[in-house]
C-alpha cells in the first residue's frame, strides 16, 4: 500500500480482523467458556459485555468499510511474477496459518456447544498443520525482497539468487553432517541460513548506496531475522526436544541428550498452607556441572498435589525436571524435558513485534500538519 497504492482494501480488511480478534481472545479468556490454564473468569458476566462489544466493533468496522471502500482506489495491476505478489502469497499464507490456529481453538467448543461431544485438539494438531503453512512463507519472505515492483524476469531473479543458494546448500548439508539428519530441522536450517544471507545483503546494500535507514528499513529487517528464529526456534524443538518418564533412585544418573542428571534425593519442607517434597538433581554436561534443579512436589491442606518444576534456562536449550510420585524406598519418579532453542520462539516474536514498533514510528506515516 506504502509503495505502489497496491492492497488498500485488504490492508484496512487487515487492521478491522486484527483488532476484532483480539478482542475474541479477550473474550475466550474472560468468560470462561475456554477450559486453558491461560483462561480466567472472575465474573462471568464481563464475558457477555465483552461479546456485545465484539459484535458491535466487528458490524460497525463493516458498515463502514463497505459505505467508504469505494474510496479506496487500486493501483495498475501486475504481472505474476512481481514484489506485489510476494505481498499478497505472504498475506494468503500468514492468515491460512492464522485461520488453521482459529480453528483448533474453536473447533472443540463449537462441537460441545451443538452436543456434538467433546474433544481436546492438542500440539500435534498445531504441529502438523502450521509448519507447513510458515515454510513457504519463508521462502517467499527470502525470494521476493529481489523482485521488482509490477513485472519481473525469472532469469534476473535467479542470477541475483544464485550465491545465495549455493550457501544455503553448503552450509545445510554441513549442518546435516556434523548435526542432524532430521528433515523438518534441515529444512529450518536452509530457511534460517537464506533469511539471515537475504537481511544482511539488503542491509549491505542499503549503507553502500548511502541511502537513508529509515525506521521502516530497520523495522523490516528486525522482523524478518525474527520470523526465521521464531521458525528455527519452533522446529528445532517439537524436532529434537526430549521427554522422559523415569523412575530414579538416591544416586542414580540418567543421560538424556548429552547431560547427565544425577537423582540425590528429596527434602521434606512444609509451609502455612502445604507439605511437600524438594527434589535434589544435579546434571552435569561432559564431567561439568551446568546446573541444580530442586522441583517440589506439593500437597495442599485441601487435599489437591501441585508438582513446581525447576527450570534450568539456556539460549541453545532449556532443561525442565518435574518430580512425580514417591515409589518407596527412596526412589521417585522423574519427569524430564529436554528443549533445544525454545528460547529462540519467543525471542522471534519479541523481534516481530519490535520490526512491527520501528515501522509504526516511521515518520513517514504520521500526517503533516499544515500551519
């Protein structure tokens, strides 16, 4: 819309659904109808005001895009291979990825709402429909910054594209010889590798040709490298990451991907309002201690248990151990999670969000105000 006037009815379509699903988030939260551990309802009915005001925010944004849209003049139309529709595959993909999370979380209510039953749609469900919604996603979000506006030759594009390909090969097929051979995470790796070499290209080019950096350029360039660590971040982790249930005795050590837990025994401890049980786990990496990691086991005066687990944070990878029940004799067990750049996906979206805040403070977008 900034560049060539292209998309200004769906970039106002945008701002209304955006907005609007917000406040269906607000409402999913508040009222009570989302059984989450995210979800809380101190009164029911801020649920009912919440949805009133859902229908008149989502009906008058509507009226009002449908009375003045006409006032909305397209741009010149363009051709198929064009920046434009780089633009508008990123557009359809993002919101397939965004109507696909939509309904996984809606689904299950609208079945219990009709007496239809009732079902729990979980990771996997996520896991096997958004990932492959973001790859293609990426790829374009790498291609297309090099294509022109309006029309574009495919031989131009895949000159400029040719040094970046062969390094994105090389350094994937080195990540899959001294790293992984899991597809989903080599995969990543290209996508992460081209992103990265597209950003710093555009960036280079930008300080040789003296051009100004604008808040939208930096904007732009922080939330692309955020969009290919959030898809790293998430892939290498429903990939690679480790759980375990074991049983543990005082003593006992436990080797899960290249760290050894060490199982020294519980501490009884009590307070006001629960007794419980800390655990004593020391994990070592290569003879090393890199961590001591005391989860509780709780057991409050009404009768219901709550398990605390103990965190030990890493940019490359987080350890999670959770003690479970006492097996007698000292033994216990030992829930273990091993969860390599989990970090990385909300260091991503923190990115996104912060490229969102540059671009929205450009100047260029604030009205001048004629004196």
């Amino acid at each position: 819309s900034e560049k060539r006037g292209a998309f200004k009815q769906w970039t106002v379509l945008l701002a209304i659904g955006g907005f609007s699903l917000s406040l269906l988030g607000t409402f999913l939260v508040r009222s009570g109808v989302l059984t989450s551990v995210h979800a809380f309802a101190t009164d029911p009915t801020r649920g009912l005001f919440i949805l009133i005001f859902l229908f008149v925010v989502i009906g008058g944004s509507l009226v009002l895009y449908t009375w003045r849209s006409s006032l909305l003049q397209q741009s010149n139309p363009f051709s198929l291979l064009s920046r434009e529709t780089g633009l508008l595959i990123n557009n359809i993909l993002l919101v397939t990825a965004m109507l696909s999370v939509l309904l996984g979380t809606l689904y299950p209510l609208i079945l219990d709402t009709l007496n239809l039953g009732k079902i729990s749609v979980g990771a996997p469900y996520f896991n096997a429909v958004f990932v492959p919604i973001m790859i293609p996603g990426v790829i374009a979000l790498a291609v297309f910054p090099y294509v022109r506006w309006k029309k574009d030759s495919l031989s131009r594009v895949f000159n400029l594209l040719r040094f970046e390909w062969i390094c994105v090969v090389l350094l994937t097929f080195l990540s899959w010889v001294f790293i992984t051979d899991n597809v989903f995470v080599l995969v990543a790796v290209g996508l992460f590798i081209w992103v990265v070499n597209h950003v710093l290209v555009l960036f280079i080019k930008r300080l040789r040709s003296k051009a100004k950096l604008s808040m939208s350029f930096i904007g732009m360039i922080i939330a692309h490298l955020g969009i290919a660590v959030f898809v790293l971040g998430a892939t290498v982790t429903t990939q690679l990451g480790i759980e375990k249930d074991i049983k543990m005795n005082i003593g006992e050590t436990q080797t899960i991907a290249g760290h050894d837990f060490v199982f020294n025994g519980v501490i009884p401890h009590s307070k006001e309002n629960y007794s419980g049980f800390i655990g004593d786990i020391s994990v070592f990496k290569n003879t090393k201690k890199v961590a001591q990691l005391s989860p509780e086991k709780r057991y409050y005066q009404t009768g219901m248990p709550m398990t605390e687990a103990s965190i030990d944070p890493s940019i490359t990878r987080d350890l999670y151990v959770a003690l479970g029940e006492g097996l007698g004799g000292g033994a216990w067990s030992v829930r273990i999670y091993y969860k390599p750049l989990v970090r990385w996906i909300w260091l991503g979206g923190l990115m996104i969000a912060l490229g969102a805040l540059f671009a929205a403070i450009d100047r260029r977008y604030f009205l001048r105000v004629k004196s």
